[in-house]
C-alpha cells in the first residue's frame, strides 16, 4: 500500500453502541474503496475486522481492528484512511480507549431503528472527555422503523448545541434510495453499485431541505465571526466556504456533522467517506501530549516526573512511536501496532522503549489489515503501522532515540470488577499458566493476574489461587478461550475466595506445653502466653516479658516464631488470625530436653488454646465503593447498596448532573456487583471499588461466610 503524506492521513474510529453496524459500515467502506471485492457478512463471519474465532462465533467485535484504505475525494485529492473499527459491547471497552488513544476522528454510529443508546452516551461522553473531534453517521436507514428525524432530535436533546445535519433521507425503510446534500441544496441519487448521480430534490423534501439549509448556514458561520459578518450584510456563503469552517469547527469540537445512509445497500457510503477526508483532521492538525523527561510508567499514568509537552505530527521531526495494542499472531509471534507520533520511521532503525530501556529493531514493517499485511519500508508520522517481535515493548509505551526520556499520555486503566481463580487441568497446563497468561495480557491490558495466598478453612490447607480479573463475566470467557486455542492451556474455574480473617474475641491466657521422651533426648517446653484483641487494623504484636530465665533468651525467637506461624495457619474457623496482642510471661525449660521445635510447638499450642477457650470473630474486607449513575437512578442504588450489608457515607450532584455515591460494601457482596448494576442501570452505572479496613461478619452470617 502506498505511503501517504501526513496531511493526507485521516485515522478514524468507529465507535458506538454494541449491535448497530460498525463492522458492516467498515465493509462497506472497504468495498466502496475497492481494497475488497465482496461485503464480507458478520453473520458468515467473513468480515475483514473481526478475524478472531470468538467473534465470529459471537458475531461481535471483541477487540479493536485496523483496516486501511485509500479514498479519492471530491476535490480529486488522494486520501490514506485509517479506519478503527471498534467493539461496542461494554465488557470490551478498553479496545475503544486504545482506539481513541491514536484516532483524530471518531465516527459514531447510530441506528436509524434504534437511535441514542447508552453506547451512544457513553462514547460521546468518552470522546469530549478527550477532546476528540466527532461526527455521527445514522446507519440502517433502508431497515424497517427507521426514522432519521426522530433519531436527529435525539442527538440533539442528548448533546445539545453543535449537532449539524448535512444530510435528509430520500425515502426511508424499503423505499431508501439517495440523501438530500443540505449544503448544495441537491438531491443524491444512488444505483445498485453504491455510486450516486446528482438530480433536482424531490418534492416532497424540498420545504423541509431548505429550512434545514438555512438553520445549518446560521450554525456553521456563527463560529466564524468574519464569515457571520459577511452573512448578516446579505452575503450568502458557497458550500465549499461553508465545508471549511466546519471542517476548522469540527476540528475545535463545537460542531458535529450528521450523516447517514446504509452499510448494506452503500447508499451514502461514499458521501461519508468523502466528508471525513474533507471535513476530519489529519494527524497533523493535532498535536499529540507527551511527558518529556519521564522515567519509568506506563501508558496511563505517563511516567515519573517530567513536563507535558506537545509533539507535532512531522515527518522530519525525531521518530517517536506509540505502541497502542499488541496481537499475539500464531505465525510471526507478537505483533505490535504502532502510531509515529514524529519522524519517518524506516525498515531495521533501532530505537529504544523509553519506559523498559530495551532496544528495538524494526524488522519488517507492514500495514494491518484484518488479517492481512501489506509490507512497508517507511512509516510517516500521523500513520499507523505493525511490526513483528518488539518483545521489550508492551503497550502503551513508546520507543524513541536513545536518550530521549519521553512518556505517552494514555487512557487511565479500566477497573476490574469481575474475577475467576484459574486451576490448570493438567500438569502440563500448569506448567504454561504463567506464560501464556502473561501474553494473554500482553494482548489485552484490560486483564489483570493476581496471586492470592491460600489459608487453612478448619479441616484443609488450601493452595494459593491465581487469579484472573476483567471488566465483566463476557470478558473473562473469551479470555479464557483464547487461553486454550492461543496458547494451549486448558484451566477449570472457581469463585475468588474473600480474605476472610479472625481476631480473638476477649482477652485470656493459656499454656501450650511439649513434653516427649522416648529414649535420648526428649522435647520439653513450657510458654504461657496472654492473648488480647487490639484495636481493628492495628496489626498483631508479640511481647516479651519473661524475667528471671524462666525461658532463656535464646528460645525467645523460637516461642515468637510458633506464634506468628500459628496465627497464619488460620483461628477456630480456618482464616488467618489478625489483630491480636501476644504476651509471653512466664514458661519452664529443661537443660537438655528444651530446643527451638519444641519452644516454637508449644508457643503455637498455646494460641489455639487460647483462640479456642476465648472465641473468636470473623472478619470481613470491606471495600470503599463509588457509584457513578444519572441522578434519576441514584435511589434504585441506594436501595440496592442497602440490600448488599452496605453503609451510605455520602452522595454528590457532579457537574455533568449525575449523582455519585459512596458506601462502605463487604466484599462479599460485589462479586457479581458490576453486572447487577448494568442490569439495574441499563449500563449507565459506573463504580470503582477499593479495599478500606476489615471489619466484624455478623453473627447469623459467621456459618456461612466461613
């Protein structure tokens, strides 16, 4: 594929609610620019984005894909387009932010069935987060009970001031057949082929295009005080005058065009691809954020230290690379998607990852698209590229000259609600967990692996349990079976054990004694100890007050020691001893028979003794927990933290009119918390949730929960 210049380079994505098109609206695009031959159909599974087996079989967009082409614009000028198509259901949202993170446009998608869905919401909302520009493509138009003037008045009571229709539908649901140019004051006539012939508007919509012409010229020059000037004195501007100063507002995102068409038809097709080279910006019109003099980091946070400082899109500038995704391919290994953010990078330059410090040979460059690639010797800056084996380069980071301490701003990390513990089924799988599990997230850093440690339950030891942990139980499926067809490991799956732990219930004393003899030397120890809560959180202390040798000061370690060891097997109910204040006072020894074991036996009989005389009680984390809803839901949430053992410590109106609510919830409880609270929110919910002290299991629940 040949090499555009950076102003001709437009990156965009598709972003939107799950189920409205975005991958057929991709298809079209690509056959409309001729890179395929056929429409590929997400039910055959024969799209080019989704080339994955799990969508396929799921028939939706799993993680972010590349599709390049070039398109020939009106004005004959010679575009390269980057189209990013993205997943639109929710537990797979950390593919849209690495879209966004590279992307100088996005393109939301909107059914003309279906219209503003929380999708639509949250990735508006996503994009002005980020200052990303936006214009809004109404697909589906040739479907039945498509309405793009219900849908239009949607946008607009959801977004407010600066949506800008650019086009009216010809016919609607099975009589679609063209668009109304509200600029040109044209009506757009389309064949079989996609392709379209100008001809006077219908009749029908004439009254209707040119009120929508007279609103859209009064919106589009009110940005521009020079051209209102010109307007209000009688002056009536061109279409082409009125395209470039939306294309300078949709650039300063205070207008948004609308668009619409269908992606299985091609009606409008053309025209969309057309206005996202005319109207969107090129890398080179948005200066890209970097921390200069960082050290260390990630994608997210930046790094350590340093200064924001912007970096131009230039192609003679000093190369800087952005890893935004890494693909473990079954041919050539890992691959690694880049944008140049400056500079022209070039088959086999070195350049060094300014967080890892390893240094990288970019060997064999190609463009991605789908499955396929298209070999490149140069990449400029503004474009997006793959290259093969950047194994000290994992995403996020950015690969630079030697010397050049520089840090991406990214996308901040995706909490991980939802975890599964992973028991491999085999030795053998055991032996791959950790490898494959870390490529896993290589691919994915939405996935998080975690180690917990495992704990005595009153009977049984129990192993450690390693941990896997998303964004939701759809998540973690799919990981699971890219797990075993990616890297061959086949694992069985649990719930994640609470942390539960026990402190003793009132203070006491005890004696733990050892006294064997059968011949040689024998065991003798003798250490009486008073155990007493301390205050919850405090930790647990031991404390020597032995006077007068009644215990030597050379076994001291040894009673210490089988305290401590005797507390982390576990209380009355199995789970770790904490909080507990352990006074060793008084003890015997024998000159012979005494020793270390025997010292630290007794101290550890000792504490049971105590636990099991005094009583204790359990323990529960509990975690600090932020709702994010609209403010018309926040009673549903209240009552549903209520009903989950949660305490209300606060709630706020944010500036955007949502409300946010803080409780303190048990742990216990949240562990399907982030799918109730889409299902009970209709996904408007958000929640972050982070562990803040322990605290006492009541009673009628100790059974249970233990």
């Amino acid at each position: 594929m040949d090499q555009a210049s950076t102003p001709r380079i437009r990156n965009v994505a598709l972003v939107g609610h799950s189920g409205v098109g975005k991958t057929t609206l991709a298809e079209a695009l690509l056959h409309r620019a001729g890179v395929t031959t056929r429409t590929g159909r997400v039910e055959d599974g024969t799209t080019v984005c989704d080339t994955e087996p799990e969508e396929t079989r799921r028939g939706i967009s799993l993680s972010p894909a590349v599709a390049p082409f070039p398109w020939t614009a009106t004005d004959s000028t010679t575009y390269k387009v980057n189209l990013i198509d993205t997943p639109g259901y929710a537990d797979f949202a950390g593919g849209v932010d690495a879209a966004l993170a590279v992307a100088d446009l996005a393109v939301i998608v909107v059914s003309a069935v279906d219209g503003v869905e929380v999708g639509t919401e949250v990735v508006w909302q996503q994009c002005a987060d980020l200052g990303i520009p936006r214009m809004v493509f109404v697909t589906k138009e040739d479907k039945p009970r498509a309405d793009f003037r219900r849908v239009l008045g949607e946008l607009r009571e959801h977004f407010g001031a600066g949506i800008v229709p650019l086009e009216l539908p010809l016919g609607e649901e099975d009589t679609f057949h063209g668009v109304a140019d509200v600029l040109t004051d044209q009506g757009l006539e389309y064949d079989a082929t996609g392709h379209h012939r100008t001809q006077p508007l219908p009749d029908d919509v004439v009254d209707e295009e040119h009120r929508l012409h007279e609103e859209v010229t009064e919106e589009i020059v009110s940005g521009d005080d020079d051209q209102l000037e010109r307007y209000l004195s009688g002056e009536i501007p061109t279409a082409a005058e009125l395209e470039r100063t939306l294309a300078h507002e949709v650039l300063g995102c205070t207008e948004f065009p609308v668009l619409l068409g269908s992606a299985t038809s091609e009606v409008g097709i053309d025209r969309l691809a057309d206005l996202i080279c005319e109207l969107g910006p090129s890398p080179a019109d948005r200066p890209v954020t970097v921390i200069a003099g960082a050290t260390g980091g990630n994608g997210a946070s930046g790094g350590t230290g340093g200064v924001p400082v912007p970096v131009a899109a230039d192609p003679a500038g000093d190369p800087l690379l952005h890893v935004f995704r890494t693909v473990a391919d079954p041919f050539v290994g890992q691959v690694s998607l880049f944008k140049v953010l400056s500079g022209t990078v070039r088959t086999d330059d070195r350049l060094v990852n300014t967080t890892t410090g390893g240094t990288e040979r970019l060997h064999g460059m190609f463009f991605l698209r789908g499955k396929e690639h298209l070999p490149t010797d140069a990449v400029v800056a503004g474009d997006l590229a793959a290259a093969a084996k950047l194994g000290a380069s994992p995403t996020g980071t950015a690969l630079a000259r030697p010397g050049s301490p520089v840090a991406v701003q990214g996308p901040a990390p995706r909490e991980t609600p939802y975890a599964l513990a992973l028991t491999p089924a085999t030795q053998s799988d055991d032996d791959k967990l950790s490898g494959a599990l870390q490529r896993l997230c290589a691919e994915d850093p939405t996935l998080v692996v975690d180690r917990i440690s495992g704990y005595g339950d009153g009977q049984t030891q129990r192993h450690a349990q390693t941990v896997l942990r998303g964004t939701g139980d759809v998540h973690l499926a799919v990981a699971l079976e890219r797990l075993e067809r990616k890297f061959g490991v086949r694992v069985t799956t649990e719930e994640v054990r609470i942390a539960y732990r026990e402190t003793i219930a009132r203070p006491t004393e005890a004696e733990g004694k050892v006294k064997k003899q059968s011949g040689g030397h024998g065991q003798y120890a003798v250490a009486q100890l008073r155990v007493s809560p301390t205050a919850r959180g405090e930790g647990s202390a031991f404390v020597d007050s032995i006077v007068g040798g009644a215990i030597p000061r050379n076994y001291i370690p040894a009673v210490e020691r089988g305290v401590m060891e005797a507390m982390a097997a576990g209380g009355v109910h199995g789970f770790p001893v904490v909080d507990v204040r352990v006074e060793a006072y008084d003890g015997k020894y024998h000159s012979v028979d005494s020793s270390d074991m025997a010292f630290r036996t007794a101290a550890a009989h000792g504490l049971r003794d105590a636990l099991a005389k005094a009583g204790t009680v359990v323990l529960e984390p509990i975690s600090r927990v932020t709702v994010t809803v609209p403010a018309t839901l926040q009673g549903d949430v209240l009552g549903d933290l209520s009903a989950r053992r949660g305490r209300i410590i606060g709630s706020d109106v944010l500036a955007d009119g949502r409300s946010q609510v803080q409780a303190m919830v048990p742990e216990a409880e949240l562990r399907r918390y982030v799918l109730d609270l889409r299902s009970l929110t209709g996904g408007r919910g958000e929640f972050t949730a982070v562990h803040d002290h322990y605290d006492a299991v009541p009673a009628h629940l100790v059974s249970t929960e233990g």
